[in-house]
C-alpha cells in the first residue's frame, strides 16, 4: 500500500459489520446450543440484571423477554440480506461464528454438522457476489454449559475447548475465509468481563486477579489460533480486535495528563501489546504488583505468545473519552461504555455516546504510530432512533452526516501515513443491540421492522444512507 495518499488506496476493504448473536436469531435451530447472550434479557438493564449476585443464567419466559432469541432472523434470511449487501458494493463482510453452533455446549470433541454445513451456506452466498467474510471467532457468544461448568475463561480448560473449535472452523472454511479475528474488544473486559470472558468478578478484591488469569488464557488461545490459522490457511491474515477510545486529559494539570495516560496503557493498550508484540508490557507489571494480581503462567506460554502475533488490528471505534483523576458524580459522562467526564466540545448521541471524528483520526495515528501494523476500522457507526416516513422512505440524514465526517477522519489518517485495510461500519442492517437490547437503537443502512416489544414484519427496507454508502463504494470514498 502507498502511504501518505490522499484519499483511499485501491482495495481498500468498504463494508459493514455484524456478530452472529445479534443478527441470526434460530437459537434453537440446528443443534445450537446456548450462549451467554441468550440468557441477556431485553431492556437497558440487561447487563446489570447479568451481573447481577445470583443471577442463575437460565431463560425465564414468564419475567422476560429475550430479543437475540430471534434477533433478526438471519438464519432464515441471509440470501437476501447479502443480496441488499451486495447491492451496496459490499468488498466484505464481517460477521461471527456462532461457537454455540460449532460445538453446542463447548466442550465436545466432535463439531456440529448442522452449524458447519450453515456457515457454508452464509460464505457460499457472500462468494456468489464477490464478498469475502472477515470472521470474528469469538462476539460476546460463550457457551452458556462453559460459564455455568468451567467458570468462563477463568478455567484453563476453556483454551483446549477454544482451540478446538477454532481449529475446526479453520479446516472447514480455509478455502472460504481468509481474513479472520480471534476476540472482539478483548480489552473491554476490563469493564465487563462477563460478556466476552463469561463470568463477572466475585468481589472487588479479586476482581484484577480474575481478569487478568482470563486475559492470559485468552491471550494463550489467541496464539494458537494464529498459529494453526498460518498452518492451515497459508494466505490468511488475522487480528485481534481491540475497543478503541482514545483518552484525552480533561485539562493540563499533570495529575490529570498521567491519569489519562495510565488509562490509556491499561485499557486500550495492554491487550493490543500482548497481542502485535508478543510480551507483556513493562508498564504492566506494576500494575499487577499494585493490585496484588500473580498469573499462573505454564511452560510454553510465554514462547507461543511470542510466536501467536497478529497480522493487523482490527478496532471498533465509537467514541473518545475524556478523563480526570478525581471526578464528581455530576461530571462524569453519560450512557456511554468507556467512562469518564463529559467534553463540552462534543455533542452525544441519543444515547449518550459522544460523537467524536477527529478522535478517530487521532486513535489510527496512535496505533500505528505504536505499532506499525495495518489497521483495520471494523466497528463504528450512530446507534439512532430512524422515523418511516408515511411514504415508507428513511431519511437518516443523521447517520450520513456521521459516517461521512468518520470516512474524512480515515482519510486523513490514510494521508498522515497510517495503513488502514479497510472500514466495516457497525450495524449494515438493523440489529439488536448489546448494551440495551433494543431494536431502536439503529445503526444500519437496512431498516428491518422489528421493534422493541418484538412486534413487527421483519421486512428489509433501504434507507436514505444504504444509497449514500453506495456511491461511497463505487467511487472508492471519493464522493462523500
Ligand atoms: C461494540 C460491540 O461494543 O459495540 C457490538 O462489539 C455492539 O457488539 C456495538 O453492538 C454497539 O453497541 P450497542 O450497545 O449500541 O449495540
């Protein structure tokens, strides 16, 4: 790739970006399994109501109700949702595998046909038009008989189970799959462990030990698989992915600088340092003195880490975060993941989600000047309330002006010298979503008529924004 360019290279990777529990629904169909977020009930609180003490991960029909159950029903409608998707141009698509699918309860030797031969189905389509899948192994879809047996990613046993399901998607779809992602937002476990690492602290006290263990097993798994995958599929690339919210100081205040700057090694670094360098950060070892975290680390863990490297890093990008070292409750940001205080340069979305391009431009300067490994933008996007207009037309003029002023952002840090593959936009076509559960949280370029309370047709309908996405395909960015 020619750096210092303006505007986006040739193959530059246009597309969107889903994960199988938001999308597919079937969660009983095909031998599946269930995942942890088949038990995440509907509604703002779900994630509290998940972590809760106590909370028995079953499914309680008579109290709640369960959106990813049939989310949007993918399963039965991927022909023409990648056919919309090819409509738009579409180089590719991002999507999950459904572990659930693979291996139902986690821990089988033998994988599940019906869940192979499903996936199948999904790329051969994706091909049909010219679209290659970029796979994230892992979304926020832990069995559930691994979290309630094994504890999450806490026992070391989950990496034998993880290395076999990786190692059989690999042998399946090596000639379909070449771009591959081992964990999503591996790092945002530090804010909520029990979605991608399948249990949530005991108490406060050993809250780092835990995740940190988890970390490691994670980091051990995520090694292997970039081995096999390099074994397997010669001409694969694979990532990691990391949550990316750059921190800013609030203000200049040394104290304030340094807070911002730990915060900013901890929680958007350390992950993406094990994972691009192959060791431990320096700066982590403190930490763990700090809070008394002591890792179990067998033979040859350290080495195959080292070996495990990553291609590129594959990021979500939401939102900056502005931080200082003591906060009052009034200042602290709302709604949003990451914490922090509210900017007053910034504006936020409906649901609290400050919106932030130039931080884009500045998180991809970042890492690669950190890092010098191609990245790769495959989350970002408004979550937004859309409005049918009595004649059935969506005019979320919103989202365009969103997405733009991010593509412009990309472009510029394309011309300060960053590689960057490609951009997968969250949410191509409406889904449910993770924190609140809701399907008016919109981010797509596809409308799809479901609604909070689950009623609706389920029919697909374009937006103002999948025609606008179009044109930004087929001119390569060049009209915006
Ligand atoms: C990312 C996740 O954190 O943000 C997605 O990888 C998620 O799964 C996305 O959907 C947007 O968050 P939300 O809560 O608006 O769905």
């Amino acid at each position: 790739m020619e750096h210092n360019q303006h505007g986006f290279p040739e193959g530059f990777l246009w597309g969107g970006a889903t994960a199988a529990n938001q999308i597919e629904g079937g969660f009983r169909e095909g031998n599946k399994g269930l995942n942890i977020s088949d038990v995440l009930p509907g509604g703002k609180e779900r994630l509290k109501i998940l972590m809760s003490p106590g909370f028995n991960f079953e499914i309680d029909n008579e109290k709640y109700r369960y959106p990813n159950h049939e989310a949007i029903d993918f399963y039965h409608r991927y022909k023409e949702d990648i056919a919309l998707f090819a409509e738009m141009g579409f180089k590719v698509f991002r999507m999950s595998i459904a572990w659930t699918r693979i291996f139902p309860n986690g821990d089988e030797l033998e994988p599940n046909e019906e869940g192979l031969a499903f996936y199948d189905r999904v790329f051969d389509e994706l091909h049909k038009y010219g679209i290659e899948p970029v796979v994230t192994i892992s979304h926020y879809e832990m069995p559930l008989h691994l979290v309630k047996e094994y504890g999450g990613w806490r026992s070391r046993q989950v990496v034998t189970f993880f290395e076999r399901y990786a190692t059989s998607i690999f042998n399946r779809y090596k000639d379909k799959v070449k771009y591959w992602m081992t964990f999503n937002e591996i790092n945002g476990a530090l804010k909520m462990p029990i979605m991608s690492m399948g249990f949530s602290p005991q108490n406060e006290e050993v809250r780092y030990q835990q995740t940190f263990q988890a970390f490691h097993h994670q980091f051990v798994a995520s090694a292997m698989a970039v081995k096999t995958c390099k074994q397997i599929i010669p001409d694969a690339q694979i990532g990691c992915m990391i949550l990316f919210a750059p921190v800013y100081s609030y203000d200049s205040n040394p104290e304030n600088v340094l807070y911002a700057l730990k915060e900013e090694e901890l929680f958007n670094y350390f992950c993406a340092d094990v994972h691009v360098r192959g060791v431990y950060p320096t700066f982590i070892q403190r930490f763990f003195k700090e809070h008394s975290v002591e890792l179990e680390i067998q033979d040859g863990d350290l080495e195959l880490i080292k070996e495990g490297t990553v291609d590129y890093i594959g990021l979500s990008y939401y939102m900056s975060r502005t931080d200082k070292k003591v906060k009052a409750e009034e200042e602290k940001a709302n709604g949003n993941i990451v914490g922090g205080v509210k900017n007053p340069f910034l504006k936020a979305s409906d649901w609290g989600w400050e919106i932030d391009p130039v931080g884009l431009r500045i998180s991809l300067n970042k890492l690669y000047g950190r890092y010098q490994v191609p990245l790769f933008v495959v989350e970002n996007g408004l979550g937004a309330y859309d409005q049918v207009e009595e004649d059935g037309t969506i005019n979320d003029d919103h989202r365009i002006d969103y997405l733009r002023e991010h593509i412009k952002a990309m472009e510029e840090a394309i011309a300060d010298g960053v590689e960057l593959m490609g951009y997968t936009s969250w949410g191509c076509i409406d889904l449910v979503s993770m924190s609140t559960g809701e399907m008016s949280k919109r981010y797509g370029f596809i409308y799809v008529d479901k609604q909070d309370d689950g009623s609706g047709t389920l029919e697909r309908k374009p937006k103002k924004s999948f025609y606008w996405y179009k044109n930004v395909i087929a001119t390569n960015g060049e009209q915006l």
